[in-house]
C-alpha cells in the first residue's frame, strides 16, 4: 500500500471539503467575526478529520510511526491545498 499517496490524496481531498465550505458559507457571512469563527470551526474540523484517519489506521495495523508520519503527509498536502487555493482565489464582483 502507497500510504505517502494515499495520505497526499486524504489531505487534498479534505481541503477540496473544507474550500466548499468555505465558498458556500463563510464567504457569506456579513461580519468579519462571523466568517473567522466559522473559518475556525471549519479548519478545526479538517484536522480532526486527518487525526481521525491517522488512528484509523493504526487500528488497522499501521504502527504508531507509520500512522504518525501518514498523519503529517496528510496535514501538509492538505496546508499545500488550501494556499494553493488562497492564492488562486479571485472574489467575484
């Protein structure tokens, strides 16, 4: 099993998750203090989500070093994700 690919894919689909989010609902939001909080919540999430993977895994036989290593590949393609998307981003209007 390729798991430095399949944490790669992980964290980038969670980020593809958490952008949807972000689009859908927190750019709405009208105060500035709203969108942060609700940013938070959704950041929060996804790394609970990778953490959650990560002791998955190791329920499933990855040692405590593998799943922590597959864990942090996940969280850096995921942080690689979200500033791609950052630096993309064009508001529309």
């Amino acid at each position: 099993m390729d798991t430095a690919g399949d944490a790669y894919h992980f964290g980038r689909d969670i980020a593809g998750h958490a952008i949807a989010e972000i689009k859908a609902t927190a750019l709405k939001l009208d105060t500035v203090e709203a969108k942060e909080a609700r940013l938070a919540r959704i950041v929060t999430r996804a790394h609970r989500a990778i953490s959650a993977a990560a002791m998955g895994r190791m329920a499933a036989g990855m040692s405590r070093e593998e799943a922590a290593a597959w864990r942090r590949d996940a969280e850096t393609s995921y942080h690689e994700a979200m500033r791609a998307e950052v630096a993309s981003y064009e508001p529309a209007g």
